[in-house]
C-alpha cells in the first residue's frame, strides 16, 4: 500500500500490567475508509487515539502523512489539524455558543480573523443542518445534534483524515441515523476515514475494509462482503453472531 497515508509499525502500548496493544502493524491509504470493530476492551479506541498522539505508545512507529508522529522534530499542532478526531462524548465547549465551538481552534490555530472563521463555521453548520442553533448552547442540542457540531468543529480545520471514536455509543436510538448520515456524506468526499464502531450495518454499507480486533490485537481484516459472509477466524465468527443477533 504505497500511498498509505497512515502507518502502525509494530506499535505497543501499555497500561500499568495491562497490554493495550501487541506489536500492533496497520497502514491506511488515503482516501480508504476503514471500520475497526471488536469487544469491549480490544484496544480499538487505544488505537485510534494512538494515531492523534492523543496516546503516548510504549514501542514502534506511527506515521501520518509522511510525518512521524513520536519524533520530536515533529509539530504535533500541524499533524493535529490534518487530523480530524470525533469522540463518543462529544467534549464541546458548554460556556460557548454552537458558533463559538468551532470558531474557536480555527481562530487559534490557523488564525482566521473571526469574520473568516464565523463564516466558515456557519457554513458547516447549514452543512449539517444546525444553522438555527449558531448562537444557542451546547445545553440546548441533543446528543445528536452535539456529536453534527463536534463533525462540523473537526471539520472546520480542513483535515484529510477524520478520525471517530464510537461516535454514535452516547446517542438515544433514534439520534443514531443522523449522525451515520452525515459520516456516509463525508465518505464521499474523499476523506480517509477510520470509524471505531459497534455499528455492523453501517460498517457493511460505508468501509472499504473492517479490521477486527481482540486483546490488542488485530485478528482479522477484509473487505465487507467478505468479513461479514466469511469470517475466517472463530473469534470474529463469536462476535459477530453476538452483535449481528441482537
């Protein structure tokens, strides 16, 4: 995969006694859109913090975009803001409007006048259908309507790689779809994307590829219609009779 954009080299992380992740080898091409899907406790979230150096990894390499991220010649700022990262709690600003949200890192870090970053803001809000709620607060939205302005914040720094952890595990049943909507829209886009989720459905229709972990490890990688019809190790054949039957 030579125009991988992202690259695991037998990447290790500990925590205390605990094996997050075995000599961990993973590489992404640009614009692939890749699920990573297992039980509880398989390192996937570890995973995918490790790529946004939101992780210091114990051994190996992570490089993103040419870069490695653990080197100290790295600026870790500008790697960030090509790396988009959605988390399952959404960790917007509650003392600042829904516009302010994103403004703010745009204004920050890639020192937009405000003017500039307002509009930019208000653009992606209309995007994801929130315009009426610019100047409302985080208190006002529901689960779904935060983790669309947490997508429009990481969106709002131009990122070519979008990271989301469990980004609908938070959300009532019925907020869901309109998250995974806007994800399937982003997909078309170009991005490469690496969606940590228990949603099959979703994992089946939008990947190029599903990875499946276990005890920090990857046990097992495919496309869709393969993994899904002919898993080829027990372990994934466990898991997903366990979350395809429920």
């Amino acid at each position: 995969m030579d125009d991988a954009i992202i690259r695991m080299i037998d990447v290790e992380k500990h925590y205390g006694d605990f094996h997050a992740l075995k000599s961990v080898n993973f590489k992404i091409a640009k614009g692939e859109i890749v699920v990573v899907c297992g039980p509880s406790g398989s390192g996937k979230s570890t995973l995918i913090r490790c790529i946004n150096r939101l992780e210091d990894i114990d051994g190996g390499k992570i490089i993103v975009d040419g870069f490695d991220i653990y080197s100290k010649k790295t600026n870790l700022n500008e790697i960030r803001a090509e790396t988009g990262m959605v988390f399952q709690h959404f960790n917007l600003f509650p003392h600042l409007t829904i516009l302010e949200n994103i403004s703010i890192a745009q204004r920050k870090v890639k020192k937009y006048p405000r003017a500039k970053a307002d509009a930019e803001s208000m653009r992606l809000l209309e995007k994801m259908g929130l315009a009426h709620k610019a100047h409302g607060y985080p208190t006002e939205l529901s689960g779904g309507q935060k983790q669309r302005v947490a997508i429009a914040r990481s969106l709002a720094m131009k990122p070519k790689i979008m990271l989301f952890d469990e980004p609908t595990s938070a959300l009532d049943p019925e907020m869901i779809g309109g998250v995974l909507d806007v994800i399937r829209e982003l997909a078309k886009e170009n991005f490469t994307i690496v969606c940590v989720t228990h949603e099959m459905g979703f994992a089946k229709e939008v990947s190029d590829r599903v990875v499946f972990m276990d005890h920090g490890e990857i046990v097992e990688e495919g496309a869709p219609k393969d993994f899904f019809k002919f898993p080829s190790t027990q372990r994934a054949q466990r898991f997903l009779q366990e979350v395809l039957s429920h």
